[in-house]
C-alpha cells in the first residue's frame, strides 16, 4: 500500500498504550502514515491516520491545535497550514475514496500531481474537500467496518482468550488484546477486526 511505512520509519507523536493506533477509527497509524496528522487536543498530542479522522475529531465540537501532517517524501511531521497537498490523485485514499497526501513544498506538490493526477491546494482546501466529502466517506467506512466487526466476532471466538472488559474506542481494545496476549498470531487486519467487535459488541 502506497501509504504505508515499515514501523521504524513511522514517528508516533501521541503517548499512552494505544499510540500506534488512531484514536478515532482505531487503525494502525504506520500502515496509513503517508496521510497521518497530529494535534493537540484538550492538552494532549492525538495523531490520526487521516484527514477523515481529525474531521471526525472537529465534528464533535473539538479545536485541534498545532496541526501537523506527515510530508509524503520526507516522512516528516510538518505544519499542515503550511503544507500543500494533492487532492485525487491515482493514490489510494485513507478513510476516504478521494486521496489527500501533503508536500512540504509546491514544487513536490506539483510533481506529485503531474504524475498521479490530482489537484494542489492548501491545508484549508484539503480540510474542505475532507469535510465535503465526508457524510459519504464515512457511509463508505460504516459498512467496511461493519463487515469487519462480523469477521472480529468470529476470530474471537477462534482465535482469542475472552474477556468482559468494555472499550470506548478501538484503538483501546487493540492495545488491551495486544498488551494481555488475548490471541494468537493475528495479523494487521484481524487486529483491526477483533477491535472493533470489542468495541462495538
């Protein structure tokens, strides 16, 4: 996957035990860390996948402040009202079907764009085609994830010891799984499955 990073390349900015997940949609922020921000909300770093989810965190009334975002060829966090991103390119999108990577420069940009198509504009036109696009975006993930949470409950059943702790995100019940051993073997996407069947069950 084209937004993907090897763990050691990924810099994970948030504290705590779920830090290599996003906050919001639980997934894990180095497979998605061409298209990670990060801000500081109520006092604290959270770093998201996508643009999708610092939406998502905006939606519930939330100010995200210091907003970063990963600059696709560096791999470095950057200041986002600073960056200029491509908006549809050929490159898949994280959490939405209209990809949104970001460049510390316009020349890169630009580069970027003449090869994968896509448009160039900055954080604010970004930010506008996230939240334009995402009733649609997030009707599209409510059904990935509901598939999902269908396959979860069923390598639960197979694969996991049980537990009757409850979760507030998916993010928390990946960490719980992963810190307690509750299954064997699981790759990337079953991780992904059995928390949100944990969350959501």
């Amino acid at each position: 996957m084209f937004q993907s990073v090897p763990k050691e390349k990924a810099t994970i900015l948030q504290e705590g035990d779920a830090k290599m997940f996003c906050p919001e949609c639980g997934m894990t922020l180095p497979m998605f860390f061409k298209t990670n921000h990060a801000a500081h909300v109520d006092g604290k770093v959270k770093q998201y996948c996508s643009i999708h989810c610092l939406v998502e965190e905006m939606n519930k009334g939330k100010e995200p402040k210091d907003i970063q975002v990963v600059d696709t060829n560096s791999l470095k966090f950057i200041d986002a009202t600073k960056a200029f991103y491509v908006v549809g390119s050929n490159k898949k999108g994280t959490m939405t079907m209209v990809s949104k990577y970001a460049f510390a420069t316009k020349e890169a940009a630009e580069a970027f764009a003449k090869e994968n198509g896509g448009k160039v504009t900055d954080f604010k036109g970004a930010l506008e085609a996230a939240k334009a696009d995402f009733e649609k975006d997030s009707n599209m993930v409510a059904k990935k994830q509901a598939m999902m949470t269908k396959k979860g409950e069923m390598i639960y059943g197979k694969m996991c010891q049980k537990t009757d702790a409850t979760f507030e995100t998916t993010a928390e019940a990946k960490a719980f799984v992963v810190a307690n051993k509750l299954c064997d073997g699981l790759n990337g996407k079953q991780l992904q499955a059995v928390g949100l069947y944990l969350k959501n069950r």
